[in-house]
C-alpha cells in the first residue's frame, strides 16, 4: 500500500474546485500538499486489507482519517504524476508483441511471394539443354544401284560421337490474355487483402489493450473501495460488541453486524481476484512476465478532449462503412476469388504459343550426310492446342471459385449489419458514460456536504466516530464512482473510434 497520505481533497482539486473549496475550509485541510518526489509503483495484486482495529478515539477534536482512506488517497494521487504505464503505451507494447498480429504479418509475406511468382509466369520460358550422346558402332549395309555396289560405310557415314547444345524460347500467347492477367489481378488482391487484415488486427489488438489497461485501473479503485468498506464494517462490529456488553443491544445485532464483516471480507476476496484477472491480462497482452510491475501513469481525471460525435447512427454507420479495414479486406478478398474464377475459366479454350528453338550440335541431324562437324540451325513455330476433356474440370474450379467469392460476399454483408450494431452500441455507450460522470460529480458534492455535516456534528458530539466513518466511506464511493465514470467515458471513447475506424492510419 501507498505509505503517503494525501488528502481527497487535494486529489480532487483539479475536478471540482468550487465545491473542495468549501470541504477545504470545513475540515481545516491544508491548502496544497507537496508533490511527491517520483511516481508510486502499483502493484499487481491489492495489499491485503487491515486487521481489525478499534474505530478511532473520540479524544480529538476532529474524528482521524482511516487508514485504507489514506493509502487510497495516495494511490489516486499518484496516478497524476505521469511517469508510468499509460493506454498508448500499452497499445503499442501489445502491438508489437501479439502473436495475432505477427501471424497476419507473415500472411502479408505469404501473398507478396504469391504476387512474385505469378509475375513471374509473364517472362516466356527459356530452357536451355546440353548433350553428349556415344552411339555404338554400326555397319549400314550396302547400296546396290544399276549394278554398282556402293559401301554403306560411304554413303551413310556413322559418327559415334554426338554433342548437341539447345535452346528453346516459348511465349504463351494465349495465356497473357485469358490467364496471367487475372492471375495477377488475383494475386495483387490477396496482397492487398492480407495488408488490409494485418492492420485491422493491429487497430483491434490496440483498442483490446486500452480497454485492459482502462479496466486494470478499475479494478485497483474497486479493491481500494472494498477494502475501506471492510474496515467500516469492522468498526460497526466494534461498536456493537460494546453495545452489546453494556445491554444496549440485543445477541442478533451483535450477529448481524458480524456477518457483515464476514460479507465485507468475501467481498474484498472478489475484488482482489477481479485485480488478479486484469493484471494478468495486461500482462498477456503485452506480452511481459507474471513478475512485471506497473505504474499508473495516465491522469483518467483529465478532462479529454473535445471529440465529434455522429449526429446520428446513420451517419456513424456510413463513416464506419467508408473507413473499416475489415470491410474493404472482404471486398479485396471477393475480387480475388472473381478474378481466380476467371483464371479456371481459361482452361475452356485452346492454348497459343510461340517457340523458337537454336540448335549447335556435331552432327548437326539437318545435315546431310551427317558429318563430324559443328553446325547452327534455328526455327520458330506457332503451336495451336486445346484439350476439350479439361473443359468440366475447369468449370468445376470456377465453380468452386465462386462459391467462395459468394461466401466472402456474405460475410461482407454480415459485416455490413454488425457494424451498424457497433456503432449503435458505441454512440450510445458514449452518451450513458457521459451522463454518468454527470451525475457521479454531483453525488460526490452531496457526499461531501454529508461528510462535512458529519463532522461538525462528531465535533459538537451529537455523532459517533462511526457515522464519520460511515460518511467517509460514501465520500470514498462517491469519489471513485467519479474515477470509474472517467474509465467509462475512456472505454466508451475508445470502442466508438475504433467502430468508426477514426483509428486508421494510427
């Protein structure tokens, strides 16, 4: 716990001046307090909660502030010295560190070597051959002609030795305009599409992580407010076990104000696991060890600032639908699938290439007689094939093609309706978180009046030091009920801008 008391009323000064003015001057507090020389360290799980002690002795002339009251209230001071962990912060870490995010990254790296090597089907093909071939030795026979005998030897020399060097070029005429053209319109898509999915699971990680930072905080202010809560319920315990020895009350309001403790005591239990939750996630999502501790160096009680809400849901849903990577990634990824459909369809027709072949070999197979001698020849052909059997399995494969495309389409305009719902959602959550920070200040004016009065009554002894504790613990509430509006209207704002994807390019 926070070993440096700091009045609430310093803490919050800045909020709400006019009304901390009066308490200020009800309770005799010192106008300023000095600043602490460095940001406090939060811990990752609440202290536990005091002992049970006796309320606070009357002798004084002002009833003292508890204890718990007193490490909360540095515990909120400290969060507006800066220093420590703030939501942009922790956005950037769990960016950086996601595994989500580093697995769309190497799909981004996966379809940019898809769009090389469908690049690579435009440069026509060059193969290139080389060959020595010994034949064995034959005796072609002889050649009778008009009564002459001619050696076979002479008119059809053997050379055993053969050595070839070849070099075919091929272009596939056909295939630029039925094939790879859409091969690479396809190709490109499902780059863009990957690029596209990658960012949006960066803007989602990071909203994510805001959202675990925000309620981190919340969760410390609620242990802080159970605690305090406890230390109330242990004081009316105190008081009613004297009562009870003096016969003021009776054994079940001895026994009711025991359970009480008891139900204080399972409470501070829920709370101090809820802390153990959210930490653990923040620390997840940035990916640091169990042992990492965190300071608090974001000031929630700052008023943000001022932030340009639709005029309606209509015109939040058609910024949403303009701006949403994940609307633009389907539709990217739809294209692909038309463009792939295409692609099969190619198969239906037949095929055009070129092909030029340069042939150096001893012997040359164009000469005649074959001799031992080195000889170049060249020629260029047109080839017209087609294969009418590929027909249906090329169907099939557009086919399957469009199914997908299809699907993508539907899970596009599935997207269509949840964003109209998100934003919906977001504009309205906004609005309620508004309303509540409205209300929450002025119950903490109505709570600090009552504390107030509490107070000069416990002076004029017409109140016992648990009625000031009482008065302390709702002035307590009060002021975080105000801390947790602040995290509401952070979290509200963070999911409306994401919704509307004004956090693109971020």
């Amino acid at each position: 716990m926070f070993r440096r008391p700091l009045t609430l009323v310093t803490w919050f000064a800045p909020l709400l001046s006019s009304s901390l003015a009066t308490a200020q001057t009800a309770t005799g507090t010192p106008a300023a307090q000095p600043a602490a020389a460095a940001p406090r360290r939060v811990r990752t799980t609440p202290a536990p909660p005091p002992a049970p002690a006796a309320p606070a002795s009357d002798t004084g002339p002002d009833a003292p502030i508890s204890k718990v009251t007193e490490d909360l209230e540095a515990k909120l001071a400290s969060m507006q010295q800066g220093g420590g962990l703030t939501a942009d912060q922790a956005a950037l870490r769990a960016m950086l560190t996601s595994v989500d995010v580093a697995g769309k990254r190497h799909s981004v790296a996966v379809a940019g070597a898809q769009v090389n090597a469908t690049s690579a089907q435009f440069i026509p093909k060059l193969d290139l051959s080389a060959r020595y071939t010994r034949l064995s030795k034959i005796h072609p026979a002889d050649v009778t002609l008009f009564g002459m005998t001619f050696p076979g030897d002479a008119l059809f020399p053997i050379v055993l030795d053969n050595y070839n060097l070849e070099a075919t070029l091929s272009v596939p005429l056909s295939d630029y305009v039925l094939r790879l053209s859409h091969s690479m319109a396809a190709s490109n898509h499902n780059e863009t599409a990957a690029k596209l999915d990658e960012q949006a699971t960066r803007l989602a990680v990071a909203r994510d992580a805001r959202v675990d930072y925000y309620q981190w905080i919340r969760a410390q202010d609620a242990s802080y407010v159970a605690a305090q809560a406890l230390e109330a319920a242990r004081g009316h315990a105190f008081d009613a076990k004297n009562a009870f020895d003096a016969g003021l009350v009776s054994r079940a309001d001895l026994l009711r104000a025991v359970s009480q403790v008891r139900s204080a005591e399972l409470t501070v239990a829920q709370y101090d696991s809820a802390v153990t939750i959210a930490t653990e996630q923040l620390l997840v999502a940035m990916g640091d060890g169990p042992n990492t501790n965190y300071e608090v160096g974001e000031n929630i009680l700052v008023e943000l600032p001022t932030f340009a809400v639709p005029l309606t849901p209509g015109v939040g849903y058609a910024e949403a639908f303009e701006h949403r990577l994940e609307v633009k990634q389907l539709g990217e990824s739809e294209a692909s699938l038309r463009d792939e459909a295409r692609v099969a369809r190619a198969g239906n027709y037949p095929r055009l290439d070129a092909q030029a072949d340069a042939i150096y070999a001893n012997p040359n197979s164009r000469y005649i007689p074959p001799s031992a001698t080195w000889h170049g020849t060249w020629d260029v052909s047109l080839i017209l094939s087609w294969t009418p059997t590929n027909i249906f399995g090329s169907q099939a494969n557009a086919h399957i093609a469009e199914a997908h495309a299809d699907e993508v389409a539907s899970k596009r305009a599935a997207l269509k309706n949840a964003l109209r719902l998100e934003v919906n959602q977001a504009m309205n959550a906004l609005t309620e978180a508004t309303v509540s920070l409205t209300s929450a200040r002025e119950g903490l004016i109505a709570a600090e009046e009552n504390y107030r009065v509490r107070r000069e009554l416990y002076r004029a002894g017409k109140a016992t030091a648990v009625d000031v504790t009482d008065a302390e613990t709702d002035l307590t509430r009060s002021r975080l009920d105000v801390v947790n509006s602040h995290v509401d209207e952070r979290i509200a704002r963070v999911a409306l801008v994401h919704a509307l994807g004004r956090d693109v390019g971020h």
